[in-house]
C-alpha cells in the first residue's frame, strides 16, 4: 500500500526534510521534499500527492497561510495535512484547527509516532465508510476571551486529541525515565561524595599529623639549639665586661652580637612554628594600638636616633583591634624593625591606623631602601631577602613572614607598595574590628576618625 502514496514534505530545515523524507522512505512511501509554500505550490501545480507534512514557522509564508490557502483552493482541498512543529501550545494547535488542519506532530519527530499517523491518514483514503462529509462544517470554539471557527472534522479533532495524548503519555514515560536515571546519578554522587570525604578525611589526619610532627621536631631542634645558647648568651657579656685585653675584648663583642643574633633567630623559628589558630584563638583582646606604637617606638628609640630618622605617628589613642596584645606587638614590632633597618639616614617613618566599615588599616610608610615588582610579590615569602647585597646577620627574613601568618590566622590580610627601588615603601595590614556593637560605639564617641 506505501508504495502507491506520494507525500509532499515542506520543511524550511535540510535536515529535518531530510529525517521526515529517511523516515517515510523506510516504510515505502514516496516523499518528496520542498523548502516553502512556494516551492509546494509549483510543485502542485504540475503534480498530485495524497497527503502534506508542514512546518508552521517558515520564511515568507508560514503553515497556517500554507494551509489556510490550500483548504480555500477546491483543487487541493481534499487533501490531507498534517502540521509538524515544534509549536505545541493551546493556541498554535486551535489555529491549525481552524486552518483545517487533519493532524499535528510535535517536534523532535518520532519514527514510530510519525508512521503511525500517516498510516491512519491514508487508511482513511482507501476506506470510504470513515469518509470526511463533516470537512465543510465550522465549529466555533471559545478560548481565552477569542473566539476560533474550527475548520478540521470531528473525525480529525479527535484523532488530534490522541495523537495529543500519545506526545504527552510519551513525554511523561520519559520524564520518568531521566527521573530515574537522575536519582541514580544522584545516589551515585553522594556515595562518590562519601567516598570523597572519607578520603580527604584521612588525608588531613595525616596531614595534621604531619604538621604536629613538624612542630614538635621544630621546638625539640629549637629547644636544643638554645641549650647551650642561653649560658652562652648569660656569660659571654660578663666575659666581656671583665676583659682588658683589647684584641680579646674584639672577639668577645663580636661573639656576644653572633650570640645574641643566633638566639633571636631561634626564638623567631620557634615562634613561627607555633602560629596557628589553636595556639591563640582564646587569646584576643581589645588591643589599643597607639599604646603599642609608642612601647615600640620607644623600644627602637636608640637605633631611631641614631640613623636620624624623623618618626610621624598619627595613630590616635582608642584605636582598637581584636587581636592579642602579644600579637599586635609582634606585628607592630616587625613593621617598625623592617621600616628601621632599610630606611635611609635622616630618613621619615609615618604611621597610621584608619578604620574602614569592620576594619582597623594599620599602614607603616617609609623613605628606605624600596622595593621592585617582584620583590613586593615574594617579600612575605620565608626566608626572603629583598637586600641580598646587605650581610646584616640581625636579618633573618623571617619577620615579614610572620607577621603574614598572623594576620591571616585573625582573618586580616597584609600587603606591600613600593614605587620602586629607592622610593620606599608601604606596608598595610586590615584586621578586623572588635564587634559591630564596639564599633557602633566607637562611631557615637567620635573613634578614631574623630
């Protein structure tokens, strides 16, 4: 029977023509593809087919005016159409009833479904008992305050209806399908996530472990080292005090300062090591920084005066942080050190503490030595020199590191601006502010913005 049918495929897409027309070829009927109503029309002019598969959006004339004319033409409106679209909507399929439209299929086609219905189509052809006396008549429909003149048969709505109902049975077999297929992917996932956490679980055990066992290996060489170092450290200026010979007084100076640098050094290797949030999260308080900045200043007195340097503190009193006293210390201590040793003779140091929003902004500036790009990058880095050139035994390359880690453990952040070499430097440090209720007050008092 297939092979006796020509059916017409106006389809705009090559490769949608191309499936319908695979499709229907399969089964033995005879498809010829066009790729607008224009095209159809020329090609009706000259041939006869017994049954139209339209798309509705096309470029000049769509579907519907394709139909619509097709049915309004006694010469061509026997024959049957069947719209397939991707329109699926109430009023895309009430439209193509009221063109006269005999089917629709929804887009993404489905062989089965496609067959199927262009079978029953042309059945009807061959059995005369079904016929289309109903074809002529016009059904009005009222839909969202519209009203439609339904043009396609009884035979035809209801044939529509369950093709309707077929899309959708088939739309919700395999919603149901991916359903399942997602909730075994998802019970897949959390097994892999279980799997996942368990491992990394372990994996920080170990790497805490790990950790601990540096630190312990740490204090125990750091508490070897300083064994011997602290008589040395206690007697050596005694020796000193008490020796007359003026060659053997030289040795002794120079090894009370390589004495007192190697037990700084270990006491700083020892602190670093201990830095973490367990080692002082009970320990913070609301340090007044101003306080800190003078106990610091005046600790570095001597060496200040001695190189000239010009110190401009503007930090204001009352100026809190939640931090501990031990730590603020460390960090100011670092700084004011740093700005010391590699600023110039005669030099300025300027220091500042503004509050923004929740923060404290610490900034220490300096006229020193300054600092390339690249060694604003590494100069937080362990060990890091940004001066190799300078054989100072009392700079380790450690201070900046730690007052990094501290920082960072009280959820701050440090940086560094330089405009070059020789151009000095700026250091900030953002902590966090005590409390909103500390700040709230601190604002109504004037703060230290005041």
């Amino acid at each position: 029977m297939a092979g006796s049918f020509k059916i017409l495929v106006v389809e705009d897409s090559k490769t949608q023509a191309d499936l319908l027309c695979y499709y229907l070829t399969q089964e033995g009927y005879h498809a010829v593809p066009v790729d607008c109503p224009a095209s159809a029309f020329a090609f009706l002019s000259d041939s006869s087919v017994d049954l139209i598969l339209t798309d509705i959006i096309m470029p000049g004339m769509d579907g519907y005016a394709f139909c619509h004319t097709l049915r309004n033409d006694p010469k061509y409106s026997s024959i049957p159409i069947v719209f397939v679209s991707q329109l699926s909507g109430p009023a895309d399929i009430i439209r193509g009833l009221c063109c006269g439209a005999n089917n629709f299929i929804i887009k993404p086609i489905r062989k089965e479904q496609l067959i199927g219905e262009v079978n029953n189509i042309l059945s009807q052809i061959m059995d005369t008992s079904q016929g289309h006396e109903d074809v002529g008549g016009v059904l009005p429909f009222h839909y969202e305050n519209h009203t439609y003149s339904i043009r396609s048969s009884r035979y035809d709505l209801l044939r529509i209806l369950l093709s309707i109902y077929q899309t959708a049975a088939q739309k919700n077999t395999e919603l149901e399908q991916t359903t399942r297929e997602l909730n075994d992917f998802s019970q897949h996932l959390e097994e892999l996530v279980k799997e996942r956490t368990q491992a990394l679980s372990v994996t920080n055990e170990i790497v805490e472990h790990l950790l601990m066992q540096r630190t312990e290996l740490i204090t125990r060489i750091g508490h070897d080292l300083k064994t011997p170092l602290t008589p040395l450290y206690a007697f050596l200026p005694y020796l000193l005090r008490k020796e007359t010979d003026p060659d053997k007084k030289e040795i002794l100076s120079l090894l009370v300062k390589d004495v007192t640098v190697l037990k700084q050094l270990v006491e700083r290797i020892l602190k670093m090591s201990h830095i973490s949030i367990d080692s002082f999260s009970e320990e913070k308080t609301n340090a007044d920084i101003h306080l800190i900045s003078l106990e610091v200043l005046g600790n570095h007195s001597y060496l200040i005066e001695q190189k000239g340097i010009q110190v401009k503190n503007y930090i204001r009193p009352l100026s809190f942080c939640k931090i501990s006293h031990f730590h603020i210390m460390t960090i100011m201590e670092n700084l004011v050190s740093n700005a010391i040793n590699y600023n110039s003779d005669g030099g300025t140091i300027t220091l500042s503490c503004e509050q923004e929003g929740y923060n404290q902004v610490l900034t220490i500036e300096d006229t020193g030595i300054g600092l390339t790009s690249e060694q604003t990058v590494r100069v937080f880095e362990d060990f890091y020199k940004a001066d190799e050139s300078r054989h100072d035994h009392n700079a380790h390359g450690l201070g900046l590191s730690i007052v990094r880690r501290i920082v960072t453990l009280y959820g701050g952040f440090v940086s560094v601006y330089s405009p070059g070499p020789g151009r000095g430097s700026t250091f900030q440090v953002v902590l966090p502010y005590p409390e909103k209720e500390s700040y709230d007050m601190n604002i109504q008092n004037g703060g230290n913005n005041g």
